[in-house]
C-alpha cells in the first residue's frame, strides 16, 4: 500500500529563474500567442525535444532542467529567436498604429485555446479569433468579459447515447491570466453590491479582461454569479449580463483603458448602452435623449441570430427590481426603459428584448454573413416601420475563422512560399494522408480512452485501434446538436447510408461531434440517434460520435477531415465557420446553402468549371441538375426528404468517385482541391472580417462619435434637439405632387422629375428629398429601387413652406418604370456609411 499523501489546501505556481539572455521566454509563455505562433510553439519545444507538442509553455518552462536552460542560454540562435518573438510580440503595440480610434469588444464567451474552457461554442470561438486577427492587424482592441469558475458544460455519454453533463473546475491562480492590481469593481445588484475583480489575460497584442464575482466580500450567492457559462435560471442569466456589461465598463474606465468606439458581440453584453448612457448624464450633464445619441454614435452591434429562441428577453418585473436606481438616475420612467427593448407599439408589459436594445442603442449594426444580414434586416425591419426591407439600416460583416490556429502544419507546410493552383499535388496528397491520419489516431485515442473510462475493458475496446482508415475519405460533421442544424440528416434513410459505409471497393467514413444544450430534449434525442448508429457493430469502423467537443477535437478535425459535412435547415444558419477552418486545410465543403456558404459557393464559375465544393439542394450543384429545391417549403419534413436526398446523391455519385478517382468528369480531387484553396482562402480569414468591422463600423463610429463629443458633446445636443424638433414636426411632412412627362422613352434618356413637398415648419436644408426608380411590378410597386437625389429648385433663405424639388432620373430600365419620391430628415450629426444616416432614424415621408 501507498503511505497516504498529505493533500493541498492551497496551491500557486512557483516559477523558475531563467538566465539572463532568454528571460524572454517568461514573457511569451505568459501570452496566449504560444497557441497559433509557429515559431514561439519552436521554442518551446526545443527546451525539452521529448514533448513534440507544447502543452502549457509555463509548466513546460517549470519543468526545464536549470543545466538545460543554461544551455540555451548560450546558444546564439536560441537567443535571437527568443528576443525576435518578443520583439514581434510587444512591436507594433508601442510603435503606435494605423488606426486612429479604439475599441472595446464585449463577449459573454472567448474560445481562445482548449485549456481555457470560457467558452460554449461558436460565439465565443469567433470572438477569440477576431481578438487574435485585430492583434496581428495591430487595431488597438481590448476585449471585456467573464470569468466563469465552472466554464461551460462537459459532454459523457450514457452506453445507449444519452447526454449526461458534468462541470470542471478552473482555479484561475492556474491559468494563464493574472490578477490586475485595482480596487474591486463594483456593480449594484438589485440593491447589493457585488464586487468582481479582473483577470488579465494576454491573447498576443490584445488584453483580454475577465470579470469574476468569486470572492469572499460578496454573498454566496453573488458569487456565484459567474459560476457556470449561460448556466442558471432567466435572473441569473440578467445577473451576468448586469456585470458584464455595467461592470465591463467600470473596468475599462478603472484600468484607463476607455475606448472611442464600443462592439458588442451579440445582444449579451448589451447593458454596456445603459451604464454609459448613465455615466454621460452624471458627468457630462446630458439629459437622457441627448446621452443616447452619443452613445449610438460609437456603439457597434452585432446580432448573431436568426432564431428568435436565440435573443435573451427579460420580464419587465425583473427589470424593474434591477434597473429602477438606473432609471431614476437617468431621468426616466420604467415604461421608458422597457421601450428600450421593445419594437414599436410593443406592449410595455412584453418581456425586454437585448437584440432591440442592441439595435436601438447602437447606430452601427450588422449580421454575420450576407444572407444573415437580409434576414436580420427582415427580422428586425418592425423597427424602421416606413423603411424598405432592402434599405433596413442593417448592414453585413461575414464571419472569418483565425488562419495561423486553423491551418494544420502539414498543409501550412506544403502552401508555404507557393499558392494552391502552383502546389504540387503529390506534396499537398501527402500533407492531406499525414493530417487525416492523425485526425485517425486521436479518434481512436478519445474512443479508447473514452471506454475505458466507462468501464470497458481493454479486450472489449481492441476494435477502436482499427476504427476508421487513414486512408478512406473522411466526413466530418461537428457543431452544437440543435434541431435547426438537423446533425441527423444522414440518417433519414439509414440503409443508403450503410451500404456506402460497407462498401469494399470505394469506402467512406463519418466523424461526427457535439453538444446539446442541457435543456434541449430534442437537440440530445439527435445524439443519441447518432450514437446508437454508430455503436451498430457493421458500423462503427466507419462512423464515430466522439464525446465533449471541444476546440482540441475540432482543430484535428478541420484538420483531417476531406469533406465538411453542414445541413443546416435555412435560413437558421447565420454564418458557421467550422467549414471555414476545414477550407483553409484543403478540405471540401458539402453544405446547405446558408450562412457564409450562400455567398460563397461557386458551382464552377472559372474556366476550368471546377466548383469548390457541393451545394446540397442547390439547382446548379456540381451534378449540374437541379437535386430538389427545398426552400421555401412550408414542411420542414419534406425539406429535410428532399435535402437527405440530394446529399445521398452528391455523396454516392461525387464525392467518393471524385475522390478515389472513379469519377467521369472534367476535373479530379486535386482541382476541387485547388479550386477551393484559391476562391476561399481571401474570403475567410479572420483578417478580411476584422478589416471589414474596420472599415464599414469601427472607422464611421469613430468619426461620427468625434463629431458629436466635440465641444462638450455641442453635436449630441445637437442631434437630440434635431431629432425631437424633426419628429414633432414630421406629421406636416408631405409629398403633394409628384410630376413626371410619362410618355414613351428611349433606355439611357434623361427624364425630369418634379416634386412639390411641404415641409410642415423644416428648413430645406434639414431634409432631403430623393426619387426612388426602378421597375414597376404587377402591383404597383418599384424592384430593384435606385435612389436619386433631388435638389431644391429656388433655392433661398426662405422658400414658403411648399417647396419644389426637381432631379434629373435616367430611363435606366427597359419595359415599366416606376418612380416615386421620399423625404427623410437630415443633419450632418447623422452620419452616413454603410448603414445610411438619414434613415436610420426611420423617419421616411412617401408621396402618396
Ligand atoms: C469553430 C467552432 C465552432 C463553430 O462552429 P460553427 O460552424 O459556427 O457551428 C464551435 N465549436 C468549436 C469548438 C469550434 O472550434
């Protein structure tokens, strides 16, 4: 027997003393970078050449023999190596940047490395990638957050496949974050105060700071307020987003680190609005109306879903006990809160809903991929009553996945200092079989390890060493098991599938993964489906469920895998981005066209009519025949028929010919290959999404909010005082006449339109007037609208108050023209930019 062993009641991490010329290496464990940075992942691995791959570089370092250290600390390479990464690492960051504004990016979840376990899936994954990317652009970001002790929820499965959950504990004093040196924050919590403390947590330029209620000074029960991610009843979920969003802005201003410009990422952090809009009115001395204005100017919103289910709504009574001291300090009523949330003629006792105050409160919105931000544009039109759908001020940023901690080394190595269609094929083959068959070990490790765990015994789990083939074409399929992403479309006619699975000649094989959410019996009903095919014993050599996704197993996955399974039902997929990942891998995509796929399948556009990928359903697929268009259906079991069907067709008749060279078509496995490497890699890195927010939000947010914090904040009273004055008199806006000669043109002719508008008190310069052409439809109605401006015709101090306006249209569409004409208030404190200013206010007068 073992002498018992003494058992800590307390822990810390003790570090080594490094030799002078390579202290750098503290710096660069301490800092997440390690994770994606190929040449500080080096480093570390040369300290002890018997670890292949870095775990946590501090206990790598902690570990370290002295005499080993000793020893790079003479060597003249090691050493420049070592001060290179840092210099890199720290560079950019002091040496200023381009960009001349900063942001603050609030998250509920970052997914920045599996060992920090704050995250739940997709959300917190993009999060952490555009952390990264904004850190190599050098866009000066930080990133606010929670700290959640017990992160989010591990997946064990039961031997008949249902879901069982389980926590984990995470000690911060054993992460990679360190304690910052401030007073504890604090955030009144329906009358208590709760105090957090902030973590640092370095994700290579950008500081990450997380918000943890854990500590002694605050009630039991506030302390748990950041125990689990979205864990906890509808009160502890407005708990968190109280203290991420209040708090996340008191930590900001504590640390000195306010930002010009605010993103939220997803409606979570949306409480953010409410404590600034609060903190003007106190220090600035706005009223409310006018604090609003400046703070929309300067908040960026980002909605990420088109599933109603998905947006937090909270009970005007839990409001009420929570925001009451804020609305007394802000000067409003609690009916003047709730319409914060609510969309127009809402009932003030309807539940509060974060995704309108995010789009209230922000003048910066956008979805997730193009045809998210239609349907968010849609979704959200109820908003902007006299708007066009198409004009909603809502605009699109697609996601992108982070390359440099996507892209396997096999296949960074083979593209490196070549583009795809110059690869060899031979050597991206090669880096393909050495990717797959490492994504075949970890399987067969996780199945293994997995049951012994359970109880199996060793000679029960001998089948897991020959489960799957290194070399058999490989699907992958992994992602949150919801209902709306029908993980079991493959299984509609199992026996179509099972004959593909054995067959001898032309094999494949199916790697699936997921979590369901604790709460959605229908969600853990589809693993349990998946489950249960793949413990079949004719089955399981060629189809895997692996349990607990996580970014460890989806990044083997993306990896290995040839094809990206997605299903999908449209249009609930606001983007996805794990067929991103595998695209940068030289993987195929095989998806429903929803979310980023949508904008960007080609079904074979180039000369050589290679498409990069498969579009299932999609008239235009690589079969050239229209497989079923299921959009638009009413029956979603019919939709999921006709979508099983054209996936089974493009299997059996596409992808495993293509790919163990069968196939009678024009093109092989290395072009579709190419052809996707060539037309995706631009479109989906976390670099092109970053440079877009950039571009098209952060930069307009951050002059429009110059414009109107100048002077003592002189252009957000401005703005107030012009809002009000435009809406008390929008009533006696009108178009009274609208004249055009309507005889017969020739396409490209001039033609004059007049308009006579009465302005109902307005100056002619606070508003403007456009001509809205385009085809005329059977009802009446303008598609395909161009905007005109028109100008006023007298122009002078005082033209009366029925003004004439006048513009030049061209006859720009042959067959029926319609044209009308609009009027809508302006001010330059508006703004423009790609969610136009004047109509964001949605106040739009048509001519009648
Ligand atoms: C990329 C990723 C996701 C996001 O997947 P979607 O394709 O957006 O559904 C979720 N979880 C993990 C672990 C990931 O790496």
């Amino acid at each position: 027997m073992t002498p018992r062993q003494p058992s800590a009641r307390r822990s810390l991490t003790v570090r080594p003393r490094l030799p002078e010329p390579i202290v750098g290496l503290a710096t660069l464990a301490d800092n997440l970078r390690w994770t994606w940075h190929a040449p500080t992942r080096a480093l570390f691995g040369e300290i002890d050449p018997h670890t292949a791959i870095v775990g946590d570089p501090r206990t790598v370092l902690a570990d370290a023999p002295s005499a080993r250290l000793e020893q790079l600390a003479a060597d003249e390479d090691f050493v420049q190596r070592v001060s290179d990464a840092v210099e890199e690492l720290n560079g950019e960051s002091t040496a200023g940047t381009p960009f001349g504004y900063s942001v603050a990016y609030f998250s509920p979840e970052y997914g920045i490395t599996e060992s920090m376990a704050q995250y739940s899936g997709g959300l917190g994954v993009l999060a952490a990638d555009h952390l990264k990317a904004a850190g190599d652009m050098a866009v000066p970001l930080v990133a606010v957050g929670l700290f959640y002790r017990h992160g989010y929820f591990h997946q064990r499965l039961t031997v008949d496949g249902w879901q069982e959950e389980y926590f984990e504990d995470n000690d911060p004093h054993a992460l990679p974050m360190t304690e910052v040196a401030i007073d504890p924050i604090l955030v009144e919590v329906a009358g208590r105060d709760i105090a957090l403390r902030v973590w640092r947590v370095d994700v290579g330029r950008i500081p990450l700071y997380l918000l943890d209620a854990d500590l002694p000074q605050n009630p039991e029960d506030l302390r748990l307020v950041t125990d689990r991610l979205y864990g906890g009843d509808v009160e502890h979920r407005l708990r968190q987003e109280l203290v991420l969003g209040v708090g996340g802005v008191r930590a900001l201003d504590a640390l000195g680190a306010m930002p010009t410009v605010f993103h939220t990422n997803e409606g979570h952090a949306g409480f953010l609005g409410l404590e600034r809009i609060r903190t003007l009115i106190k220090g600035s001395g706005l009223d409310f109306s006018e604090a609003t204005q400046a703070v929309r100017a300067t908040s960026v919103f980002t909605t990420h879903t088109p599933v109603p289910a998905g947006i937090d709504r909270f009970p005007r009574e839990l409001m009420e006990r929570y925001f009451s001291t804020w609305a007394l300090e802000c000067g409003i009523d609690i009916d003047g809160l709730m319409a914060l949330g609510h969309e127009p003629h809402e009932r003030s006792d309807r539940p509060f809903n974060m995704a309108v105050m995010g789009m209230r409160l922000s003048r910066f919105r956008n979805g997730v991929s193009a045809k998210h931000g239609r349907t968010s544009r849609e979704m959200f039109a109820s908003l902007w009553p006299d708007v066009p759908v198409d004009e909603v001020p809502i605009t699109h940023v697609t996601n992108g996945v982070h390359a440099e901690t996507w892209t396997g080394p096999e296949v960074a190595g083979a593209l490196e200092g070549t583009t795809p269609g110059d690869l060899d094929p031979q050597a991206l083959r090669t880096a393909r079989d050495t990717a797959r068959a490492r994504l075949v070990t970890t399987v067969r490790d996780r199945l293994r390890s997995r049951g012994l765990a359970a109880g199996r015994s060793p000679s029960e789990l001998r089948w897991t060493e020959s489960a799957l083939d290194p070399k058999v074409p490989t699907v992958g399929f992994a992602r949150r098991m919801a209902t709306h992403k029908r993980a079991a479309l493959l299984l509609e006619h199992p026996d179509r599938l099972r004959a593909m699975l054995s067959s001898t000649t032309e094999p494949i094989q199916f790697v699936f993964a997921g979590k369901a959410h604790p709460g959605d019996e229908a969600g853990k009903e589809m693993v349990r489906r998946l489950v249960s095919f793949a413990n079949e014993p004719t089955n399981r050599n060629r189809f895997v469920f692996l349990e607990d996704y996580d970014i460890a197993l989806a990044r083997s996955m993306v990896q290995g895998v040839d094809i990206w399974l997605n299903t999908p039902m449209a249009p609930l997929e606001a983007s996805g981005t794990s067929g991103m990942k595998a695209a940068l891998n030289g993987a195929i995509n095989l998806s429903v066209l929803d979310g980023w796929w949508d904008e960007c399948f080609d079904p074979g556009s180039g000369p050589s009519g290679t498409p990069n990928g498969w579009a299932i359903s999609a008239t235009g697929s690589a079969t050239g025949a229209a497989t079923g268009t299921a959009t638009g259906t009413a029956v979603q079991d019919q939709r999921a028929e006709l979508d099983a069907n054209s996936l089974y067709e493009i299997l059996e008749h596409q992808v495993i010919p293509l790919f163990h060279g069968t196939a009678e078509v024009g093109h092989d496995w290395h072009d579709l290959m190419v052809r996707s490497l060539e037309t995706l890699t631009p479109r989906v890195t976390a670099r092109r999404m970053v440079d877009g927010y950039a571009e098209h939000l952060y930069e307009p947010a951050a002059a429009l909010g110059r414009l109107l914090s100048d002077d003592d904040h002189s252009g957000a009273r401005d703005l107030a005082a012009f809002v009000e004055r435009a809406r008390d008199l929008w009533n006696g806006v009108q178009v009274y006449e609208v004249s055009m000669d309507e005889s017969v043109g020739e396409l490209g002719a001039p033609r004059d339109v007049r308009a006579a508008v009465h302005l109902g008190g307005l100056a002619p310069s606070e508003v403007q007037v456009q001509a809205v052409v385009g085809h005329l439809g059977a009802g009446g109605e303008i598609t395909d609208p161009q905007v005109v401006q028109m100008a006023l015709e007298e122009p002078g101090d005082d033209p009366g108050d029925v003004t004439a306006w006048t513009a030049q249209v061209e006859l720009s569409v042959a067959g029926r023209m319609g044209v009308t004409v609009r009027v809508m208030p302006q001010s330059p404190y508006l703004g423009s930019g790609t969610t136009s200013g004047a109509l964001d206010l949605g106040l739009v007068r048509w001519a009648q």
